[in-house]
C-alpha cells in the first residue's frame, strides 16, 4: 500500500468517527431534552400550585382586614354589629390592636 491509500483509509476513519459521535451525541441531547422538559413540567406545576396557594391567603387575608375594617368603622359610631351572626354592641375598640 501507498502512502495515498493509507490517508484515504485514515481520512474515511475519521469520518466514520465524527459521524458516530453525532449520531451518539444527538441520542444523548434528544435524552437529556425530555429530562428537561419534564423537570421543567413538574417545576411549573409546583410553581402554579404554590401560586394558587398564596392566592387564597391572600384573599383570606383581604377578607379578614374588610372584616376588621367594617367592625372598627361600625364601633366607632357605636352600632350594634353583626358578625358570623353574633349581634353584639361594641363601644370602643383600640384601633392599634385591629390593625
């Protein structure tokens, strides 16, 4: 064999090489993309839970101060209030203590 030969066969080598590698790296990435998308399926759906969460706290919370609200602007004219259908009459409340 000549020296020519020899390159070719080292050259088609090579590119038999590089090929497998692609084809060896595309498996891996098409793998590690699925990974991917269902970690990020599973973080979504925990980051929405998690919001869903916060939303009713926070409109429980909203729904308390519209309560305290109410029950402090009715105290302050001395009426009577109703709340969770107790009929009391409240004559002073320490606005510092409401809020």
């Amino acid at each position: 064999m000549n020296a020519t030969t020899i390159l070719c066969i080292l050259l088609l080598s090579l590119y038999l090489v590089l090929a497998v590698f692609w084809i060896v790296r595309s498996i891996i990435d098409t793998i590690d993309d699925r990974k991917r998308e269902k970690r990020n399926a599973a973080l979504e759906a925990e980051r929405e839970e998690r919001n869903a969460k916060w939303e009713a706290e926070r409109q429980q919370l909203e729904r308390e101060r519209a309560i305290r609200d109410v029950l402090l602007n009715l105290s302050l004219f001395n009426k009577p209030v109703v709340y969770k259908g107790n009929i009391t009459t409240v004559t002073y409340i320490n606005a510092s203590l409401i809020l």
